[in-house]
C-alpha cells in the first residue's frame, strides 16, 4: 500500500518512522531487541521498513543515540545531533549535521528546526557533553519532535506552529527520574502546544526482562492516562494511542 502524503509509524520507545512530502525521517532510532538489562517486550522491527533520508538524534543517552542501531539505517541518510555529538557519530562512519537550538536546515521538502529540551543530554558516564534537543520538521504537516523532555515554560510558543506532536509518556520502569514528562505533564504540554494531534511515545516497549514476571503488562497504562488528561484539559487535541509497529495516516 503506498504512504499517504503524511503517515507516521510508532516503532517503539522514542523511535517514529515519519513520511511526509517525499522525505523519510527517523527518530532516535532504538532497533534491537536489547539493550543492557532492558528487553524489547513488543513486535520486533521489520528493518525493511527503515530506508530513509534523515535520522534525528535529540540527546545522546544510550536508548536515543545507539550506534548500533544506526548501522542498520539504511538509505544513507543524514544524521542530524547536538552540537556536540558530531565526532562520536562521525566516528561510526556516518554523514553528520549538527544543530544548536534555533538552528534549521533543508532536507527535501521540509525544513528541521532545533528546538528546546529540558533534559540532561550528555553521554554518560564518559562520553561527550551535549544539550538535549527537540525537532520541529516543517512541511505540508508540521510535527513536533519532543525527543526526552520535561514540561518547560517555552513550549507556549509554540502553539500555533505544531500540527501534530509526539510526545514522551513516561521511560522504561516503574518510576521516572527528572528531566521527563509522565502522562499529567504531558497533556499540559499539549494545552500548552495546541496541536490538533497529540501522539503518546516512549512508552510500554522496552523495560527490565525480570520485570515482566511480576508485571506482565508493564507501562500500558501512561498513554491511556495520557489520553484521558488530554480530553479534560484541551478536547480540541485528538490523541492516537500507537502500539509499537502501527501506523496512521497525518492529513
């Protein structure tokens, strides 16, 4: 079946394959089925899917910026970072473009503008400093790229701007540190925001393997909680709750 003009695909975690205007972006790609103690504990990713012209990086913590994972990319694409982060990427043999928050480049049709996180962005525990970001990417649709955020005071200006936003729901165990959005903040940002579509990512796809014994149906709940929050405090938003593999069409 062809892609629409704007059609999105939840891989899992922060991982979104988005088709819009002729141009495949990927973000933070996460495509193996472990990492460290964490176990994947959704549909495996058919790479076939993952031919594309640009991958997005918002910071580089191991679950965002995976080298690994790059390798298996395919189509050649550009890799957009933190100014930072260029030589460790560059090193594993890729095309790199870094950006500063304002910062904007052209892929295809679309424009990518670097835009504010709030996050610790570096490379622990010895790799490089960074500044974690978010991406706006312009085209006929314009989608928000939170990347790994908590709730911050300049996402009001960005309302009016976002058609579609994806963000993060929660992490990858039972309690989430500082520097994230669990489902209450989350559904601020879209007050804040407006978008008329809000979709729920990192969530639900990779946590601890023993976990699973004890909690068979771990983090399911953050995007429904998610969703609930959102018809109370902005119904104007449409929220897509995407299992890891599904997709849905943008226009």
């Amino acid at each position: 079946m062809a892609l629409s003009r704007a059609h999105l695909r939840f891989l899992g975690h922060s991982t979104v394959l988005l088709d819009l205007d002729g141009t495949r972006i990927l973000t933070d790609p996460l495509l193996v089925d472990r990492l460290g103690p964490l176990h994947r504990h959704a549909r495996t990713i058919d790479e076939a899917h993952v031919h594309v012209d640009a991958v997005l990086i918002s910071h580089a913590h191991h679950d965002h910026l995976h080298l690994p994972s790059l390798l298996r990319v395919r189509g050649g694409p550009r890799i957009v970072v933190p100014s930072g982060l260029g030589p460790l990427v560059r090193a594993a043999g890729h095309e790199v473009e870094e950006l500063a928050i304002g910062d904007r480049l052209t892929i295809g049709r679309l424009t990518i503008e670097a835009v504010p996180a709030l996050h610790h962005g570096g490379r622990r525990p010895l790799g490089p400093s960074a500044t974690a970001i978010g991406f706006r990417v312009a085209g006929s649709t314009r989608v928000y790229f939170a990347g790994d955020t908590d709730l911050f005071p300049e996402m009001a200006a960005f309302a009016g701007d976002v058609d579609v936003a994806l963000l993060p729901v929660w992490g990858w165990g039972p309690r989430l540190g500082i520097g994230h959005l669990d489902p209450y903040r989350a559904a601020e940002a879209v007050r804040m925001i407006r978008p008329r579509l809000a979709v729920p990512i990192h969530w639900g796809t990779f946590y601890p393997f023993a976990l699973a014994r004890v909690w068979p149906r771990a983090l399911a709940r953050p995007p429904h909680e998610f969703a609930r929050e959102v018809e109370r405090i902005a119904p104007d938003t449409e929220v897509r709750i995407l299992a890891p593999g599904d997709a849905t069409d943008l226009v």
